[in-house]
C-alpha cells in the first residue's frame, strides 16, 4: 500500500504499560488468541508429568484465557492477577476457580504450597525475574516446573512482519525489547541453578479483520495511548490489512515461545561420618 507516510504517536507514560490492561479488558477477553494443544503437550513434555491432576498456578492470569485452557487439559488451577477489571473478567468466565490478587513477586502462599506447576501466559515480562523466580521457586514442589510462554507475530510471515515493522515506525517504543527469546539466559543469569529448556511453535487462526483489530488494541501500548490515540493507527492498519486480506479474515499467524525449567531438588547435609 502507498500512500503519505504517517507520523510518529507521542508515546505513553513511562511506567503505564503494565497498569493499562484494565482499560481493555473486555477487548482483552473476546479478542485476545489462545494457546494450541501442543503448547500444553510441550509443557508436560518438559515438566516430566501430565497437566491432568497437576496443581497450576497462574500468575498474571488476566482474564483467564490460560486459566481455562489448564481447566480444561485436568489441571486443578489458582489464579493471580492484580488488575481489578481482569480479574473480574477471569472470575466471570471461571467462576469456579479459585482467584486471588497479587503479583509475582510477592505470591500469597505459604513456602509449603508444594504446586507442580506455576506458569505465567503472557505475562512474565511484566515481573522483576530477580524476585519473581524465587517466588515460584518457593512455592513449587521440589521438581516442579515454572513455565513461561508468549504469543508472538510469526516472524517467518510476510505480512506479520511488515505490520510490527509499521507499527514500530509508528509507535516509538513499541515492542522494543522483547522477553520471550531473552528468558533462558535471563533464568541462567540468576545464579539458581535452573537449566531451562525452550520450544518454539508455531500456528494460527482466522478471524475477522475487526476481531483482529481489537487484538491490536488490547495491546499494552495502545491500551495505554488511549481510544482517541489509537484510533488512526488503527484505521491505518484496517486500511493495509485489507490489500492482503480483502475477504476482511485475517489469518494471524504467531511463533508460540516456551521456556520452562524445574525446582531444583532439596539438597540434604551429607550424614555424619563415623568415628
């Protein structure tokens, strides 16, 4: 598509990422993807034990797109989010689930809560690693699995790339440091022991160019620029999208990043030597 190139977006506020998904968070829930079955596969593959009877906790749990997914595969899931509208959106459609706020760094549960499985979906890279991991750490059972995950626009597809390439033209800021390749060396670098192993996949899903749209707008950054803000980049985006996809589906298409690594097992003091 050609046309007059488009200006820059004066950025959010420094900080208002994080803090910005309650504003969106019904668009978050109907727009947002899920997960494919073989993320789920990969992590008991990794974790060395089935999701079905595994005690899950989901931190940043937002408004339980994971959650139920877990629920789903016999996982006994907890949730913990700290935004008031996600968690209200979470409890809505999961009514069952067992939900507290909180956030990763300071996770309300007793060092003995002895969970199989802590996982963050999309969400880790808002945390502290240096005080998030020991967080899981604590509340795992020795064994356990902390898993991490993120939907990311697949690289490896034209029209995937070229739309973060113009968004980022636009949005300066926009997705400059990514976490998902970043999170084994960043794991490694905390001195703990942990040896995580990674996956990569891949998939997609069809969906209408609004529904897409929306996905868009429940972004952080957008979320955080605000309806009036947003607005022109995203008729701007309709208007390219519609040279690639002029039926109005859009075929997204997403590199699925998983990384996860196990407890530690409790070291015990070597027995005293007899006289």
């Amino acid at each position: 598509m050609t046309g007059t190139p488009h200006p820059p977006v004066q950025p959010p506020p420094p900080g208002s990422l994080a803090r910005s998904f309650d504003a969106v968070a019904g668009q978050y829930a109907s727009a947002r993807p899920g997960y494919p079955p073989a993320l789920f596969a990969a992590i008991e593959e990794l974790a060395g034990r089935p999701l079905a009877g595994a005690r899950v906790l989901d931190v940043g749990a937002g408004t339980g797109i994971a959650t139920g997914l877990l629920t789903a595969r016999g996982a006994r899931v907890t949730a913990v989010e700290p935004g008031a509208a996600m968690a209200a959106e979470l409890h809505a459609a999961h009514p069952d689930v067992p939900l507290v706020r909180g956030v990763g760094e300071a996770l309300p549960f007793s060092a003995d809560a002895g969970f199989d499985l802590v996982g963050y979906a999309q969400a880790w890279h808002w945390t502290d690693p240096a005080r998030s991991v020991p967080e899981a750490l604590r509340v795992l059972r020795p064994g356990g699995a902390l898993a991490l995950w993120w939907n990311v626009p697949d690289p490896d597809v034209a029209w995937a790339a070229e739309q973060e390439a113009r968004l980022a033209r636009r949005l300066p800021g926009y997705h400059a440091h990514p976490v998902s390749p970043e999170a084994p060396g960043l794991l490694c670098g905390l001195g703990l022991g942990l040896r995580p192993e990674c996956r990569l996949l891949h998939w997609t899903r069809r969906v209408p160019l609004d529904t897409h749209l929306a996905m868009l707008g429940s972004r952080s950054y957008f979320a955080a620029l605000g309806p009036a803000a947003a607005a022109p980049v995203l008729a701007a985006e309709r208007a390219a999208l519609l040279d690639v996809f002029p039926d109005g589906t859009v075929e997204e298409a997403y590199a699925l990043d998983l990384t996860v690594t196990l407890r530690p097992p409790v070291s015990h003091p070597a027995p005293p030597r007899r006289p």
